[in-house]
C-alpha cells in the first residue's frame, strides 16, 4: 500500500499485484492536454491489434490510481474495456525486451523496488528505492536524465546507474521513526 506523508499526499510508486480496474484511476487533474473521441480511432485500433504497447504511468493516491503518463492510452482502453494484471503486464514487459531489446528501469519508494520489480520480469540489477521528498526526486530525475542520454547515445546501462540513489536513500533519516536504517526502509 502506499504511506501518507506528514503533509497528506502519497508516495508516487506502488505495487500492482492484482488486477487494477481502469475505473480506479482518475486523470490527473491539472493535465494540460484534452483527449478527445475523434482522435482516438488510429490508437484504439493499434491497441485492438497490438495491446497496449506502452504502458501508462500511474501512482497510488488513497484507495484509487491517479493518472501520471498515458491519458490517450487510458481513453483508448476505456473505448476497449482493457484491464491488465501483473502477469499480463510481465508478458508485455518480456515480449518488448526480447522483441525491440527494451529496458526497463524500475523506480520505487516506501516499497521493495527489487522484489516488486522481479514480479513484473525486471531484474533486480535495474530496481531502485529512492525517498519521495524532494531531494530524493531530485536527485532521481538527475540520475534518469544521466542515464537515458547515456542510452540515447548508443551507451549500454551500466550496473552502477543507480549508485547516486542508492547512496542518497541510504544516507538519509527516516521519516518515520528517525533513525537511518529502519524497520520501515525496504533495502
């Protein structure tokens, strides 16, 4: 389950282990594009034949899903009636690291990056915990940037790529109780 912070929000990752309904996930609210039904029919046909290809982004806000990344995905499921479990999504996973030699990094906070990752055919070498506050977002979306450039370039992923994560999540306090490794910290 996902942790409130001491302001109320929730922490951005969750695991997914069973089935997740689309109506459990809302769009997020301030998103700056509209979807609409006309520009749907070359989507909604892609995903009929193919699946959905690209998975979408969401987090777990309270007892639903709040939208991140994926608005004409989710529409286009919607039109279908699509909804994936854990297994379905490893299957996907699988077929687009075989298929067009895909990587996926997997990013996780208050959970078991490794564990949860290794549920959906991500190995643990590319699993992370990072603390969701803002240094430790900060220091995550400097170390993604670092690492897709790197990728871009034609650079393999090396099994460092997430040392300044690492040492940033273990250096920290725990929010919680205080104390710097913890009953509460997943590593």
């Amino acid at each position: 389950m996902a942790a409130k912070t001491k302001n109320g929000q929730t922490t951005p990752l969750v695991s997914a282990a069973e089935k997740i309904s689309i109506k459990l996930i809302d769009n997020f609210p301030n998103h700056p594009f509209y979807v609409f039904d006309d520009d749907m029919f070359e989507l909604t046909e892609s995903i009929r034949k193919n699946g959905l290809i690209s998975p979408v982004i969401v987090r777990k806000k309270y007892d639903r899903y709040e939208m991140i990344s994926g608005h004409r995905r989710k529409h286009a499921c919607e039109i279908l009636g699509h909804t994936y479990s854990s297994d379905e999504v490893k299957k996907m996973i699988e077929r687009q690291k075989k298929k067009y030699g895909w990587e996926f990094l997997f990013i996780g906070a208050n959970i078991d990056a490794v564990s949860t990752a290794t549920k959906f055919g991500i190995g643990a070498d590319r699993a992370v915990n990072y603390r969701a506050d803002s240094r430790g977002t900060e220091v995550l979306f400097n170390t993604v940037s670092e690492t897709v450039c790197c990728m871009r370039e034609n650079q393999p992923l090396t099994a460092d790529w997430s040392r300044k994560i690492d040492e940033d999540n273990k250096k920290r306090i725990c929010c919680i109780c205080g104390r710097r490794k913890c009953q509460y910290d997943f590593m």
